[in-house]
C-alpha cells in the first residue's frame, strides 16, 4: 500500500513542530510504502504551488529543533474564498496543487484557523487530517495542544525570574503573557510562577479590584506583586463594548500593549511603581519540553495511522489521556475557552489569588 502525504505547517510556529512532522513522517515510513511532500510556509505554499519531494533524512535531527523546517505563514481562514487584487481563487489553486503534487492526502498542522481551512479543503474532497498545535491551547475537542507546555514553562521562567528584582524594587511586574482570545497560558505560568494577580480574556477585570489587591499585599507587608496579564485581557466596561469598537478603543489605549496600559494605570490610581515587561515570541521560541516531544511524537503517530486507515477529515486530539480523533467539520471554527469552573481557576480563587473580577 502506498501513500503520497502532503504536510504543511500553518499559522504561529511553536515548539514541537518538527517533533510532530517527525513522528508522521517516521510511522509512515515504517508502517506503509510512504512518500512525502514538504509544502513551504502553509497553505500560502499550497496556493503558490511551493513544494518539495522529501526524504527520510531531512525528518533526523530535528526532534528537538524549535520552529518548522518546513516553514509557516498566516493565511486567514476569512480571505479563502475571497478573491483578491492579485485574482487568485485560493481553493482552486489549492487544490489544483494537491493534484499536481500527486498527494494521497494532506496533513495539516496548524490551530484554529489553519484547522477552519483544514475543513474547508475536507469539504471539497481532498483528504485532510488536522494535528493540533498552539501554545494557546485553545482547539476545541482536545485537552491539550502541542507547544503548549513549553509555553507554560518559559513564562512561568520569567515570572520567576521577575520575582527577584520586584521584590528588591519593590515594584508592581505586570507580565503581558501571550493569549489573545484565549488566557490558558496565562493563567498556567501565572499559577505555576506565583502570580498575585492573574487576568485572563474570558473574565473581565475590573482596575479598582487589581489595585485593592495590590494595597492588600502592601498592607500584609509585602511590598511587590505580579501580575499577570493576557495580551487580550479587557475590563468589565470593554467587555460590553461591540467588538469592533473594542478594537478601535485597544489600538488607541494599547499602542505598548495591555501591560504598558496597566503599569500605567495603577502608578496612577495607587502610586506604586509598575514595570510592564513583555516576553512575547520568546513564549513560542527554542527546543520543544519533553512532554511536548512526547505529545507532539504521539500525535504524529496518530496521524500517520489514520492516513493508513484512510480514515480522513479528521483531528487528532488528546481525549481524556488518550490519543484519538475528532471530525475536522465538528471541530473547526469552535474555540477552547477557559471555562469559569477549570480546576486552575478555581485552585487560584481558593487561593485568594485575585482574577480581577
Ligand atoms: O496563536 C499563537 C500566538 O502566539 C498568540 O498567543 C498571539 O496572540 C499570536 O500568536 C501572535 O501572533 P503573531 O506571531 O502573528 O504576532
């Protein structure tokens, strides 16, 4: 039996990229007569046509190489269909490459949007299978993603490493932890690091509350505290506003992002000194945790036996502690939010660690 597979990464790289194309590629050689695609820089590589025939030796070394070898772009699911300046019809030429290249199937690596896509290419009978990665941890039908936890570990190592130098300053550190719609990543490293305050998207926070808990802290003696703060955390007033006029407000207020603002903010209303301090893609860079190696490994696998079963237009998920899948159609376009009763929100409430609400 022989399968031709293309692969593709798509949308943010995170650690366990490689890991994860590894293991495809790895069980596929072993379990089936395979050949492999490399697509360049995601679906805008499948629309250009930009790909390569690869071999067992480009998938070596590279299970703890951050990044992708094989490149990653943004191709936003909303412009798929949208015929552009340059009169491309994307999902044309997709598929169209996907014909050219001789592919049995396409595996996709990718989160919300590049899984959307995913879908959409399912849809339109190519054969798909989704692998779920984001240090956002947000894909819908699985318990986790890959990248995620070597996320949480490198905020969690600058929370800790902010410690020092609050405590020394006497300062208020208003970490800005990557998370735009989604805060899992900040409210992970802000527990595990010992956060004093933790502010995600999905609960909104109100500034008076942030500030009482700060004057709390002092007036317990402890005259620093951090904070950790979701680049799209929002207060209870940008909460309600509509969502494009909560853009228009945050390109406005945020133009140093949601920490500038804060530090700002609470120099003002309490007359601490704050420091807004911005890790950013530092979160997302670097050789991949051992657990997500081994998550990233499980997944590929995953993936290459449902290419051998043909069983196509799925998602790989971890599904209560094992590896499975989900239809691509019932998961694409779903967000994972942090529900108000997850276990790390309510560990924190106990704890009196302030959320901001
Ligand atoms: O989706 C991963 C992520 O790192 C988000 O946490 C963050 O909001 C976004 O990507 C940043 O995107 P970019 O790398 O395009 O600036």
């Amino acid at each position: 039996m022989k399968r031709r597979i293309g692969i593709l990464t798509s949308g943010g790289d995170c650690p366990g990229l490689n890991a994860c194309i590894r293991g495809v590629a790895r069980a596929s050689y072993s379990m089936f007569d395979a050949e492999i695609v490399g697509i360049q820089d995601g679906y805008s590589g499948l629309i250009n046509g930009d790909f390569k025939e690869m071999n067992q030796s480009d998938f070596s070394g590279i299970l703890t190489l951050g990044g992708t070898i094989l490149g990653t772009r943004r191709t936003p699911f909303r412009n798929m269909r949208l015929i552009e300046d340059d009169h491309v019809d994307k999902v044309k030429a997709m598929k169209n490459t996907y014909k050219k290249a001789k592919l049995d199937c396409l595996v996709c690596l990718g989160g919300n949007g590049t899984h959307k896509t995913a879908n959409l290419l399912s849809e339109e009978g190519l054969n798909v299978v989704g692998l779920p990665k984001t240090i956002d941890n947000d894909i819908w039908g699985t318990d986790v993603t890959f990248g995620f936890h070597t996320a949480v570990d490198i905020a969690t190592d600058v929370i800790d490493r902010i410690h020092s130098t609050a405590a020394s300053h006497g300062r208020c550190m208003v970490i800005e932890i990557m998370g735009n719609k989604a805060g899992w990543l900040t409210l992970y490293s802000g527990l595990a690091g010992g956060a004093d305050v933790i502010l995600l998207p999905e609960i909104p926070y109100n500034l008076k509350t942030v500030a009482k808990a700060i004057e709390r802290r002092a007036e317990a003696g402890k005259d620093f505290s951090i904070i950790a703060v979701a680049e799209g955390a929002m207060t209870v007033e940008e909460s309600r506003m509509k969502k494009r006029e909560r853009a228009e407000f945050r390109t406005e207020t945020h133009f140093h992002g949601i920490a500038a603002r804060l530090a700002q903010e609470l120099e003002e209303m309490i007359g601490i000194e704050a420091r807004p301090v911005v890790p950013g893609h530092v979160q997302r860079g670097g050789t991949p945790s051992a657990y997500d190696r081994l998550l990233s490994t499980n997944f590929g696998v995953h993936a290459a036996k449902l290419i051998k079963d043909e069983n196509y237009g799925q998602a790989v998920a971890m599904i209560g502690n094992t590896v499975g899948h989900n239809p691509l159609a019932a998961i694409a376009g779903k967000t994972k939010f942090v529900p108000e009763d997850a276990q790390a929100v309510k560990s924190a409430r106990n704890m009196g660690i302030s959320l901001g609400d």
